[in-house]
C-alpha cells in the first residue's frame, strides 16, 4: 500500500481551519490539494500567487518533477504537484487532473443524493393530554432511495406537523409525505410529489454490511449548515446495540467519525460510495470521545422490504420468550443437559405470544433455525465474530415461522413457531393522540414511557414510583389491549374533597370489577347503575363518588376519549337522572355539560 496519512489529522497548513469540507476525498496517496493553492484561490491572487510547498519534505527540483511527469503514473488518486516554471501556473498536471475527475464521477452522484430534512413538529402533552405543547423545528438530514423515496431518522419526524426537504445546491423546499415510521428501527420513509424533486439525481446504491476497521464517511447537515458535511472514519464494532428512540435492541455499527445534531438520517458510504448505514445516535460521556453508531443495512433492508410487502411498517418480529444464559455448570447439569450441549434456559414466556406457548419455562433452547445456540446467548456470525441470537430472530417478518429445538426433561423437542411483534404492558411510543378519560375530576389515562418522561423528567428511570417501573420493567401483558390504567391527577373541585393528593395511582378495579383497559373503565362508567362510584386504587385507597351529587353540581365536566365507541355520539343521555345533558363537540373530543 501507499503512503497514508492518520484519520482524522488535517494537513497542517493555514488553509485546514474545519474538519470537516463540502467535498473530500481521502485515498491511500497523497490526495490533498497543495495548500498556497488553496490561499490563492481565498485571496484572489491568481497572478502572484505565494511560493509553493508541498505537503511533505522540501520542494523537488524542476527537472525532478518534470522527470517524474514523463514516467506513466501507478497511483489510484490524484497527486498535486508543484508550481512549474516559477509557480506561474494554476493547473495540476494533466494525468492527476483525469483521475480526479474520474473519482469525482464515481462519488458525487452519491453525494447528491443526500437532501436536508425540515420538520414542524407538535408533541402532545402526555401530562394534560387534551393539550399539546407548543409547535418547534428542527433540520436533520436523508437521502434519496429507488422509487421516489427518500430515507431519514424516525425521531426526526416524530410527531410531524409537516415536512420539507430541500436537495444539495438547490434553494428550494419541497413539501415532503410521510410513508412509514419505523419508531424500532428508527427510520422513516418519505416521497415528494414534485417531479423537479427528482431531476438530475440518482438514488443511492446499497453495500454489504462492512468489516472490522473498513473505512466509513458519514454525510450530513450537523448543526444546522446548509452545505453538506462529510467526516471520516472506520468501523470500530460490529454487534448488537440499544437503540434509544426504539427502545430495542438490534444489530448497529460503532464508528469513529464525528456524529452531531444534524448527522441524524444521513447516509455513511463506504470506499466504493455505497451506502451502509444511516447515522441516527452518538455516545455522549465524559470517558468517551467520537463514538457514533450507525444503522446498518441488514436492518435498512428489513424496513423497506417490510413496507414493500405489507404496504406498512409491521416491525420486528420477537420470539415471545424471556432467557436467562447457562454458563454455569451445575444449572446445566441440573436442567438435564449433556457436556456437548449447549443453549439458553428459558425464563418466562409472554401471554401475548400464543403461537409460543408450546415452550415452557425451563425450556433450553438448543438451536434457532438450525443455528445452534452457545451458552451465552451467541451465534457464529462471521469469521471471529459471535452476535446475539436475538440477531437471526431480528431477520424473520412479522407472521413467518422458524424451527425452535429445545430440550426438556433431557428430550430433544422441535417446533415451528410463529413469530409476532412485542406487546408491552407500557408502551414504548404513542401513536397519535395520547388516551385521557376524566369524570368527577379524576384524571384516567394510560400510562407510556413518554406519559412517564413527560411526568419525571429524561431520568423518568430513578424518579418514577417504584411500582410503576417494576410493571415497566419487568411486568408482561396478559391480553394484547391490556393497559396500565392510573389516577394522574385530581381537578379540584366540591365533589372531590380529600383526594386531591392522589397522583399517578393504578386503578385495579371499579365497583368491584377489574379495569382491563382505559376503554374497559369508560364503558363501565357509562352503564354504571350503581349509586356511587367506586374505584379501587393502589396501596388500599378507594375513592368514591355520588351520581346524584355529580349531577346535581353546576359545571361539572366531563371530557371523553375522542373514540365514538367511549363517547355517546347520538347524543343520547349518558347518566340516568341527569337534566337534560348538553352536548359539544370540539376537535373530535365530546365535552358533556351536566345542567340542574
């Protein structure tokens, strides 16, 4: 190989003042542009431009240099050379000049195809769901795919109000529709219909997942530029990560190129100018510096397949178990296992998971699809590189099957499972408006990881009830429309005195039933009978209230869930003994007056 240089140093010169250049090409030679070059061109001194230098060791003589151009080049790169006759002349020699052009025409078609993304976003208020919070921008970056779409951040779009997407070199926005959003995976997919849009530029081309220590350049618009950014760097980890905004766990590469606010959706090309990855998160920590993460193509590939075959995003599928590793000896021996076995024993099954219930706890799972499984929980994955086997379950569709082999009570057993997406018993998004149901001036609502980040803050982890992250946690779903349903607050009013300190409290039941759901609670209110209202809280706590005194209270509202199936759309009475209930509706949400 040639001469290189070390990633990440500029040439040192007065002219490298950035990191990072609207165009940069780095190769295995001497690839950069001659600095006074450069400080003559700034300065706009064509006729005395400064003495030349090279980047390297002193200047060679005129007759070496004029040796050299007569010999044929091997180089895979442009080389600048000096200044001829005096440093009189701007132009490079000829050869260098068509390989730079040939590289060129190899890489900025990709470079086009990287667009910067505008979003208008409004967030709900999870604490005061029948608001949303106030209306803010942010600018992240794409690039343009086969089919007239173009890929970006699912968090950069999240709750979008609307979108723009504006190409390299061009001063225009072009109004963007969203397709899909893979909140897992954190992508989504958008389309503009202005032809215009598309003129002149060619769509991406996607490369094979990349190994250990290959060369990586992640374009983008970091901090809000207007020109496009490039920054270098090499794969440095290849395994399964955390996606933050997923709250999943899925196969990503760790890199050492820089990745900003900006950086997010916007593609990392390989040598070749193939796209392997998108840029979607960074490790902020004081011990760590320039690691970034990038969502490789395995899973790129995956989302738009996904869409493109069930016209929707339908997500990863999961197996429906929870595992515990069997590294441990004794436990192996205890399970029944042979020394020549390995596998993973299994902990819980989830009830959400029908197809998975032919396993059973203390299951060991010897193989997935054929794929034998190690003690810890790994899989062969390529040559000296072992990953999760949560990886080969991350491959599968939503509905497809694969062949699970355990042992149990030292039998070998196979069977075909279907695999089918997560339940959590607290979601980890929202999809459109937040549920909210209040009466009496009791607040229901069901709790989210945004309801509970909204309500204690990024660190929602360490300041929220003990109870509700241990059901965040660890508690699983028993139905796939079972919720969390909690007390958030207590309006304050006459009917309601004394329990105005009850905040984020579960509801187990009311009047003496289980409350499945934040629609199961509605329904039971609404053909309630009773004389009172009885609700089963957390800790012991019963609040109760009189029909007839909410009846009999003036204002007293009560806002329903925007659901027709909630709400009494036909305007029909919703209490018995109520005179003459006025109703309202006001952005598809009932308001219901009770008058004396």
């Amino acid at each position: 190989m040639g001469e290189t240089r070390k990633r990440g140093r500029k040439p040192r010169g007065p002219a490298s003042k950035t990191d990072t250049m609207d165009f940069q090409y780095s190769s295995t030679t001497n690839a950069a542009p001659n600095d006074a070059v450069q400080d003559a061109y700034a300065n706009g001194d064509v006729n005395n431009p400064p003495p030349a230098r090279r980047g390297r060791g002193r200047p060679k003589k005129s007759e070496a240099v004029q040796q050299e151009d007569t010999e044929p080049h091997a180089v895979a790169s442009p080389e600048w050379r000096p200044y001829q006759n005096g440093g009189m002349t701007l132009e490079p020699a000829s050869q260098p000049v068509a390989k730079w052009e040939s590289v060129a025409a190899r890489v900025v078609p990709a470079m086009d195809a990287v667009v910067k993304v505008f979003c208008v976003h409004t967030e709900p208020n999870y604490s005061l769901p029948w608001q949303r919070k106030r209306q803010f921008s942010s600018s992240s970056s794409g690039f343009m795919i086969g089919g007239r779409r173009v890929l970006t951040n699912a968090h950069s779009v999240e709750h979008y109000t609307q979108v723009k997407l504006k190409k390299r070199g061009s001063d225009t926005k072009y109004l963007a529709t969203v397709l899909a959003i893979g909140t897992e995976c954190d992508i989504a997919m958008l389309t503009v219909s202005d032809d215009e849009f598309w003129e002149g530029v060619s769509p991406v081309v996607f490369g094979d997942l990349p190994a250990l220590q290959d060369a990586v350049t992640v374009v983008g618009y970091p901090i809000g530029g207007d020109t496009i950014s490039v920054t270098s760097g090499v794969v440095s980890r290849i395994e399964i990560l955390s996606y933050v905004h997923g709250s999943t766990e899925l196969l990503g590469l760790q890199i050492d190129a820089a990745i900003n606010s900006g950086n997010s959706g916007g593609p990392a090309f390989n040598d070749k100018g193939n796209c392997v990855g998108i840029a979607f998160q960074s490790l902020k920590h004081e011990d760590a510096e320039n690691i970034g993460y990038v969502i490789p193509t395995p899973v790129i590939m995956h989302f738009i397949q996904d869409y493109e075959k069930n016209g929707t995003y339908t997500g990863f599928p999961i197996l429906g178990v929870e595992w515990q590793k069997m590294e441990n000896p004794d436990l192996r021996s205890a399970m029944g296992m042979k020394p020549e076995q390995k596998g993973v024993r299994i902990r819980r099954v989830e009830p959400t998971a029908p197809e998975s219930h032919p396993l059973k706890p203390s299951d060991v799972v010897l193989s997935f699809d054929g794929v034998k499984v190690a003690n810890d929980g790994t899989v062969p994955f390529r040559h000296g590189e072992r990953i999760g086997f949560s990886y080969l379950v991350s491959q599968k569709y939503t509905g497809d099957t694969a062949l699970v082999e355990v042992l149990r009570d030292s039998k070998i057993l196979e069977w075909d499972i279907k695999l089918a997406t997560h339940k959590r018993l607290i979601p980890a998004h929202n999809s459109g408006k937040p549920p909210y149901y209040i009466i009496a001036g009791f607040v229901f609502t069901a709790v989210t990881v945004p309801y509970l980040r909204s309500e204690y803050g990024k660190d929602y982890e360490f300041d929220a009830p003990v109870k509700l992250l241990d059901k965040h946690l660890h508690a699983m779903a028993e139905s796939a429309d079972e919720q969390l349903v909690v007390v958030s607050q207590v309006l304050v009013a006459d009917i309601n005195i004394g329990y105005e300190d009850i905040v984020n409290t579960q509801v187990l039941a009311f009047n003496g039933k289980p409350v499945k759901n934040l629609k199961s609670l509605a329904n039971m209110v609404d053909n309630c009978n009773d004389e009172y209202l009885r609700f089963d809280l957390e800790y012991q706590q019963v609040s109760l209230s009189s029909f007839l005194h909410m009846c009999m209270l003036d204002n007293m509202s009560i806002f329903g869930l925007a659901d027709s199936q909630l709400c009494h759309a036909d305007g029909s009475a919703k209490y018995q003994g109520c005179k003459g209930c006025n109703f309202r509706y006001s952005n598809h949400t009932l308001y219901i007056f009770a008058d004396v």
